[in-house]
C-alpha cells in the first residue's frame, strides 16, 4: 500500500520540521532558501509572528454606523488599474478605503505605508512567501481562507492572471514598468505560484510583488479589461460596492463575513458599516456640505479656508472638532512640472529662469497666511531630500558624471531666492532675463520673442483647481514682466487626465506621492524609459542618463544609509537641471469631523489611517 512506502514514513518524519521552521520565525533559511510570513526592505519587520494587531489601532474598536465623506473631482470607471478613465480610487484613495482587490501582503508599498514603519509586508492573500538569497524567483503559498466576495476562493492562477492583466496592453503602463523585471509567472498548484525575475530585484523587487491586486480570473475571462464595468467585478476586501452612480455617488458596505477580519494587519481597522462617498467637482460646494451636515469628514488642503473659513454654528457648538495633527509622513513631489518635450524648454537656463519668478514668499504671506513651507527639494519632510554640499556617500555616486553636471552642484547649497514677501523681486527679474538671453531669447517691443526666428515665448500653465488661478497670479505677473505671455488654462478632472497623459500642455500643476523609501516608482516619475510612454507619470519628459543612473543605484541599495545616499544624490541632479518648480508643503494633516467619530489614542505616524477611526457608541 502507498501509504506504508518509505517515502511516505520519511514525509510524515519531515512535516514537523517544515511546521517548525514556518513558525521559527519572520525568515527561516532551508537549503538556501527563506521561507517567511513578512518582509522589510532592510531590516526585520516591527511585528513578528503572533501580533495580534498593529499599536496604532484600537483592536476593540465597535464596529457600526453610516458616515459620509467626500469625494472631490469625479469618476467614471470602478477598475483602477487601466489607463482609460478616472478611477473612483482616485479621489478616496487617502481614506484607506477604497473597492480594489485585496493585495498578495499588506503595509507594503509607496502608496501603503504599514502606518508606523517604512517598506515592510505581512502576508494576507498569502500564507508564507519564499525565495532564495539571490533574490532571482519567489513563490507565494495562497492563504486557504483567500475568498473573493461571491465565495470562490482565491487561488495561484488569479493571482498569475492578475499579473498578465497588469502587464498587458489594457493596463495602466505604470505596471508594466513596475513590473517589468519579472520574467514569468508560474502557477505550480492551486495554492502555489512563483514569479520569476531576469535579474536580482532584492526584497524591493518581492515587496512590489506583495502589492499585487489579486482579481478573479473567472469574472475577467468572460469580460473585457478595458471597459468600465457597469457593474462591480467580484471583490476580496473588508468592503463591497452596494451602490454607485457613475460620477455622483459611491457606497460601500462593510462585509460581514470578510474572510480576514481576523488577521492581525486588519483588527482594529475598516470599522464603519457603511461609507457614502459623494462626488463633489467643486471644493467650495463640498465644504458647505461639511458645514451643513451632509459631510462627516474633511481634509483641509486650502490655507486660507483653514485660517478664516470656520466660523459656521456646527464648530461653535462642538458638533465639529477642527483639529491640526502633526505627523512624519514624507509629502508628495507637489511641484510646477516643466514639459521638457517641447523644444522651448530644453535649455536649462530657460527653466531656470522660470523658477527664479516664482515668488513663494508673497505667496504664503499674502493667500496661504504663512501656513506652509517652501519644498527645495523633491522630497520634503523626508531624510531622503538634500541638504547642505553633497557628502561623502554621495559624491561616490556623483564623481563618476561630474563633467555632465553643473559645477555649482558639487561646490554650493542648493536654494530658491528668498524674496522679501513685498512682491519686489528685481533681482529675480534681472537674472531671469540675462538667463533667456543666454538661452536664445531677446526683450523686443515688450515681448521675449527667439532671436533667431522671432517667435514669441508663450506658455500655457495647467490646472483643475479655479481658485489656484490666484496662487497662479502674481507669479504669471512676474513671467509676463520679463515679455512671456502667459495663459491658465483650466480644465476638468478628465480634461486634466487625457492631456497630461498625452503631454499635451506646457506646465502643468501635480503631486507626485513619496514614501519614507523611495523605490522602483521612482523610475516611473523620472526614468528616461517612460518619457514617451502614454500615461507616464514622468511629465516632465527627463531624458538624462545621470538621472538614470542615479535611479540604478537607488533602485539597487541594500541598505537605508546607500537608499539615502542615492535619493539625495538623484535629488540633486532633479534639482540642479530644474525640471520642475517644487512648491510648498505641510507637516501636519488640516482636518475636520463630526463630533461623534473617534479616533486611537496613538494615531500611525506614517499615515492619516483613517480605516481605523470609528463611531462612538451612544450613551
């Protein structure tokens, strides 16, 4: 009999030890190969095996109630992951709530941070990973517990399918260059795939695969990826779609019988019963629902409206708490973005000569009441931004390209002009027009025109916002000083969406999201590869092969103190070759809320975590 064979005594002889070496702990090694529950980029994860919950939470949080939260700008599709359309994501995302898929691991990601640690995964959709010490495959055991909405359970081959989705033509191309080092995805069971890679990615590599949105193969093998689903594909996450109109409205409710309620990544979390998303296209008329009580929840992004904008009956009465809470997430890239595809910008003296008229000062003094600080770097509130002469980690990274930089690089601080806020600025005027001059353009009968075909220099600035027309205002005066004529243009979120896809503006307006650990999505913001890729978020066109190599070295760090070094070092040469004009940020998060929502005693540092508040019980 097959089951009295000396294979089978040696098998049961085993199966104790692989228990063992799967509980030991957050990585095993066996035979080479580490078989673990969670992972970090460098070190070993905060939570080991056996946490029962994160420390930001509340892990007896009461579940219950309705709330209302707005959803500013539109959306017409319910697949975030094709190019086609506006995602409901979009506008919601910084809930942490959202109708995605669930991911392979959670906590990971530069769009996901855990809440209080950086770059670091515990399994969900996946039992245990495993993979090798030169990082060149890894295999995820699918949790038997994984359950789409409808009760199919989630298996190797939605997990492979996801992938070829992601990668395929229909997808946002962002995938694809996240993607790109995986060579094969390989269902070798039901519960088991591995995904090979060309070359070594490391844990950054594994990491990215961790954030993968598992869909269901079924559902999507009968329906095309690319069109806007009428209605909602099967889900696996603490929330379904109850309710939707495409552009107005969004509800979710939360699923009772959610197969990871349990886990520990998720106690405390995900508290509300129902979430009623109404689409607002203007900011204004939002806020007067915040006010009138249609609204429970806001994040402040105006500084004037923080500063004078809430004196309305439901503050006085305490039915509002406004509140700034400080907190260490590093803010996004928000900056003027310079098209660099189009011949006028290609000299950096013209882009410099831009950026020198931006005057931040009389900006935050006279419209935001001094509320932010002024970025000079692409990464603020964040170790990884440079500072000071670049020191000995960087200069390693940056001798090699020293002739391709600009001497200044290696011999002064970086800084914007500091102007004096009375909206003077001669100086930044008279070296803006000597810059021009040098860079092909002349002052002729009060017009900057090319001295060689007599062109004029027009630039159209590109926003969605209205009411940033009067941030865009003082600085269009100081361009159409220097003879630019000068257009702002705005447009709808769609609008906005096509032609910055189709990097069809001259500057536009956008934030770019950062993490503590800026990773591979650094080469989708500035790599050479996606500067002619259609949906790119590279709008600044960068063609620039020290930009490129900079990006080698921070996608290849194999510890923090070499990450810092190469984003400090990539900062540089960003900043030095002025391909956009960083603006301004907070160290705080501006909100607003209804009296009767709560949130924990010891909120995440790295994250709003707003899936973790909940409603009080009533007395």
């Amino acid at each position: 009999m097959p089951y009295k064979s000396d294979g089978y005594r040696k098998l049961i002889r085993v199966l104790p030890l692989l228990w063992l070496l799967l509980a030991a702990g957050p990585a095993t090694a066996l035979a080479g190969v580490k078989v673990t529950t969670s992972l970090s980029l460098y070190d070993s994860p905060r939570y080991q095996p056996g946490f029962t919950h994160f420390d930001f939470v509340n892990p007896d949080a009461p579940k219950g109630g309705k709330i209302r939260l707005p959803g500013l700008g539109t959306f017409d599709t319910l697949n975030p992951y094709v190019l086609k359309g506006i995602p409901a994501s979009e506008s919601i995302g910084v809930f942490g709530i959202t109708e995605m898929n669930e991911p392979l691991m959670v906590g990971t990601g530069w769009y996901l941070e855990s809440g209080d640690e950086p770059q670091s995964a515990y399994c969900l959709i996946c039992a245990h990973l495993e993979y090798p010490d030169d990082f060149s495959w890894v295999i995820f055991q699918i949790n038997p517990k994984a359950r789409f909405h409808n009760g199919d359970p989630i298996t190797a081959a939605d997990v492979a399918n996801s992938f070829h989705l992601l990668i395929g033509e229909d997808a946002n191309p962002l995938y694809r260059n996240v993607y790109g080092n995986v060579k094969s995805a390989e269902v070798l069971s039901p519960q088991r795939v591995k995904f090979s890679f060309r070359e070594p990615g490391g844990r950054s590599m594994i990491l990215r695969l961790g954030e993968l949105p598992v869909m269901s193969k079924k559902h999507w093998d009968t329906h095309p990826f690319a069109a806007s689903p009428g209605v909602p594909p099967p889900l696996s996450g603490p929330y379904r779609v109850k309710d939707f109109k495409l552009g107005n409205y969004l509800v979710l409710e939360r699923v009772k019988d959610f197969w990871a309620k349990d886990h520990p990544a998720y106690r405390g979390m995900f508290n509300f019963d129902e979430v009623h998303f109404e689409f607002y296209r203007d900011r204004t008329v939002a806020f007067e629902a915040l006010k009138s009580g249609r609204l429970d929840f806001w994040i402040e992004y105006v500084a004037k409206n923080w500063a004078t904008g809430y004196d309305f009956p439901a503050l006085q009465s305490g039915e509002v708490i406004r509140q700034a809470l400080p907190h260490g997430i590093p803010s996004g890239t928000q900056a003027f973005f310079i098209n660099t595809r189009r011949e006028k910008f290609r000299d950096v003296r013209t882009r410099k000569a831009l950026a020198l008229l931006f005057d931040f000062a009389w900006t935050n003094q006279n419209i935001f009441a001094d509320a932010y600080k002024r970025s000079e770097t692409h990464y603020p509130n964040s170790v990884m931004g440079a500072s000071g002469l670049p020191d000995a980690a960087e200069l390693r990274l940056l001798e090699p390209f020293r002739k391709q930089l600009p001497t200044e690089l290696f011999t002064s601080e970086f800084h914007f002009p500091v102007y004096d806020g009375s909206g003077n600025v001669r100086q930044g005027l008279r070296q803006s027009l000597q810059l021009l001059q040098q860079a092909g353009w002349e002052f002729r009968d009060k017009k900057l025109v090319n001295s060689r075909t007599g062109e004029p220099f027009v630039l159209e600035i590109m926003t969605e916002t209205p009411s940033f027309q009067r941030v865009l205002l003082p600085f269009v005066k100081n361009l159409q000083k220097v003879g630019i004529t000068v257009y702002v243009r705005i447009v709808d979120p769609a609008q906005l969406k096509v032609r910055q896809d189709g990097f069809d503006f001259d500057m536009t307006v956008s934030v770019l999201p950062q993490s503590a650990t800026p990773g591979q999505e650094q080469r989708l913001y500035f790599h050479s590869s996606q500067a002619r890729v259609k949906g790119s978020r590279n709008l600044s066109g960068i063609e620039d092969p020290v930009v490129d190599a900079m990006l080698d070295q921070l996608v290849a760090a194999r510890s923090m103190p070499e990450l810092v070094a190469a984003a400090r070092a990539l900062d540089r040469v960003l900043l030095w070759n002025y391909y956009t004009i960083p603006q301004w940020y907070l160290d705080y998060h501006r909100i607003a809320y209804r009296s009767r929502l709560e949130r924990p005693a010891h909120p995440a540092a790295l994250s709003l975590a707003f899936q973790t508040w909940w409603i009080k019980a009533k007395k």
